[in-house]
C-alpha cells in the first residue's frame, strides 16, 4: 500500500491571549456545514521525488493564493491522520489577513452518481484560532503539530 504524504505550513501570531494560528477550512460539500474536524493546516500532497519542505511552500500559493512567508521555519515533524496520510509540517510567525486569500479549486462529480461536475475551492475560508479553539476544530490528526507549536512558543 503506498503511503499518501503531504507537507503544511502553519502560520502563527502572538496574541495577548497566546499564540494564534491560520486554519483554513476544506472546501466542497462533505464539509460545508462542519466545524470540528474541517479545519487544516493549509497543505496539500506531494511526489517522492520532491522535497517536503519545497512541496508545503508551493501548496501554501496554491491554496490561499498568497506566496508563503519569510521567515524561520518551526519544523513540527510528522503527523498520521486517520487516512493513514503522514503530514509534514513547519510552523512560521507571521501575520495574514484571511480577506486576501484567492484560494485554489478541485473538481468533482457532485451529487455523487449525477455526472455533473462542479468546482469547488480548496479551502473556503480561513480564520484565526486560539490553540484550545484550534484543537476543536482540526483535523484530530494534526492536533500534534498544535502540542509542537505549544512547546515552542514562549
């Protein structure tokens, strides 16, 4: 069984509160009316043959449609998601309004069985989380990379 991989950047901020981070929530209709558990670390799959780190950096314009931030890259490891995906992921301070975001799409046949095919962004919005809102709603496969982030912030 081939192991399906994917690589993420995590943006955060400081806040009075602690620190903040960017979750976008997945497009299409499975999730249109979740919270808990539709929200992501903006990421996206990639090849063996490319590095994971160049792959998280090109998945971050693909989906918000914003080139990824400067800065230093927080390596947050590896994370297994239920599916069985292993997700990379680097955390980088910096701030974003999530107004001017242009977010890619995919297509799919929706409703199932229709033939139709319809287009849907592939993150239809994204907002700001403290870290105790952020683990509600994330995908419960990558509330590691919250923990790591935890550990290294002050």
């Amino acid at each position: 069984m081939k192991v399906i991989r994917s690589a993420g950047l995590l943006l955060f901020r400081r806040s009075d509160g602690g620190p903040e981070v960017l979750l976008g929530h997945m497009g299409g209709p499975y999730f249109a009316r979740r919270d808990a558990g539709a929200w992501t670390v903006p990421k996206g799959e990639y090849d063996a043959g490319e590095p994971a780190w160049d792959a998280a950096r090109r998945e971050f314009r693909e989906e918000l449609g914003l080139p990824p931030p400067d800065g230093e890259a927080v390596p947050l490891g590896e994370a297994r998601q239920a599916n069985g995906k292993i997700v990379t992921a680097w955390a980088i301070e910096a701030d974003l309004d999530p107004a001017s975001i242009d977010p890619g799409t995919f297509r799919m046949e929706w409703p199932p069985g229709s033939g139709r095919v319809q287009e849907f962004p592939e993150l239809d919005r994204v907002a700001w989380f403290g870290l105790d809102r952020a683990r509600e709603v994330i995908v419960k496969g990558q509330t590691a990379f919250l923990d790591r982030l935890a550990e290294h912030s002050p």
